[in-house]
C-alpha cells in the first residue's frame, strides 16, 4: 500500500462491457478534479463492448500527469474471471486486488480482498449498483480521494430515487473496509 506522502495514484477497473467501469473510471477522475487534483482516465474493451473484457484506468496526481496509460497499478478492481486472471499476479507484488466474489472464484493469496459486490446490488434492488459499492470500497481503502467528493459527484449524475440508490451503494462498500 502506498504511504500518504506519494500524490500520484494509478487504478484499474476490469471487469465485463456493460458492468459501468468505464463510468466508475470516469466517476472517479471527476471525484479528483472536484479536490484539485490532475487526472486522466483511459479505457479499452475486447471484440464487443456489452460482454467483452473492459479496462478502464485512472491516473490521479497532485502533479502533472506525462504518461496516460496506468503503469504500475496502486490499486486493482476485478469484477470478473477475466480481469481477475489478468491482474491477480500483481497481489504478490503488494498490489491491492479487490474482486467480486458473487462473479470471480474464490482466490487465495496476498493483498486479495474478495466482497460480494453484485449480490450485495442485488440486494439494493438494483445490480447495475455493484460498481458503485466496488468504487465505494476501493476509494475508502485506498484514500486516493475522499469519498464525500465521490458522493458529489453522484449527486450530479442522479436524482431522486436513483441518486439515494447511488449514494446508499456508495457508503455500503464504504462499509466493507471500514467496519
């Protein structure tokens, strides 16, 4: 885990096309521009977007930015088989690698923190809420922002019963690394 004295956070988000990473990448660089702070976010899919592998990376800094591509990963999120297989070798590294065990196999290692993120949507009524619970728990271990400018953030994107779902979501995976 990084010390608070390094400014500069890379993350990756992996999962399927259609699971909102590439929203909660976009989500969260919004988040640190909120704090002041420089941000780039890239993604790429596989063959098809709604299925397929999905990345998307987050590079958040306090300095400027000189390379957009996500380098060496502070933090990784794996919403699938796919993107657990892909990263999971960076946990032996000291590499955080949060995954979804509702979509992901049990893993067994170091620096992998398994949560239920789509049962838990699921749950909320909604499991189009997963990444939003991911994000909350990422973000809450990882302090690269703080979650009060995520919640902004959501607040500008949804209304009504839906923003009180978002924000329910986002304090939920909160929750998973703070209690």
């Amino acid at each position: 885990m990084k010390d608070d004295s390094d400014s500069t956070y890379e993350v990756v988000l992996a999962g399927s096309g259609g699971q909102g990473l590439v929203s909660s990448g976009i989500m969260l660089g919004e988040a640190a521009i909120l704090e002041g702070k420089n941000v780039t976010q890239t993604t790429s899919y596989g063959i098809f977007q709604r299925g397929g592998l999905s990345i998307a990376e987050v590079i958040i800094s306090d300095e400027e930015i000189l390379y957009q591509r996500v380098q060496d990963p502070d933090i990784v999120l794996a919403l699938n088989d796919d993107g657990m297989n892909l990263y999971a070798s960076l946990g032996e590294k000291g590499i955080p690698i949060f995954y979804d065990t509702t979509l992901v196999q049990k893993q067994e290692g170091e620096n992998l923190y398994g949560y239920p993120f789509t049962e838990m949507a699921n749950k909320l009524g909604h499991s189009g809420m997963a990444n939003v619970i991911a994000l909350g728990a990422v973000v809450a271990k990882n302090r690269m922002i703080r979650v009060e400018s995520l919640e902004a953030i959501l607040g500008r994107r949804f209304t009504g019963k839906m923003l009180e779902m978002t924000i329910k979501a986002l304090y939920k995976g909160v929750a998973l690394v703070t209690e």
